[in-house]
C-alpha cells in the first residue's frame, strides 16, 4: 500500500506520560522535562561553539578531505542534539497543557 510506504517519513510526536492520580505530579515532571531540556540546550551551544573551532588545518596531518569528513560528522551529531531537543520541547508542551493528575 501506498500509504505504508508514506507514513515512515512522517515524524509522529513523542509519547509524553500522561497525567493521573496516582502518577508523577505535573510540577516534578515539568522540573525533570525542563532540567533536560536546559542540560540539552547548554550541550548543544557548546557544540556550536566547537563548530566554529573545526579548523581545517588540524586535519593537515592525516590527509586526504578528512577536514570536510569531520565537519560533515560534527553537523550530524548537531542534527542529532537538535532532534532530542525538539521531541523534549514537544513533551513539555504535552504535558503543561495536559489537565488532571496531581
């Protein structure tokens, strides 16, 4: 079916918990969701930072495009960061809008 094919490319949201009484409280989750997320953003700015340092001249030594390899490398894990961050922010903003629990 067409459809099967499709729905692969199509990024479904992250499964956020779900708010109930004898689950965690929405306030220690939001502190756990957001303490990630900060933890997450701080990695990411310090990656960035890397990325200005990528120098192609500390590649000199072992020849060939590996300057271009690692920049390409470094952009994949940034991609990567960016993914986790964005499912994080989905979560918080499931959960915050969510009513009930305790």
């Amino acid at each position: 079916m067409i459809t099967e094919r499709i729905l692969p490319l199509v990024a479904a949201a992250p499964i956020a918990p779900q708010l109930n009484i004898n689950g965690t409280s929405k306030k220690a989750l939001m502190e756990y969701w957001l303490e990630a997320s900060d933890k997450l953003r701080e990695a990411i700015e310090a990656l960035n930072k890397q990325s200005d340092l990528l120098n192609g001249r500390d590649f000199v030594p072992q020849g060939g495009d590996n300057w271009r390899k690692a920049r390409a490398e470094h952009m994949e894990r940034m991609k990567k960061l960016d993914s986790v961050y964005q499912d994080i922010q989905s979560i918080l903003e499931n959960i915050n809008e969510q009513k009930g629990g305790r």
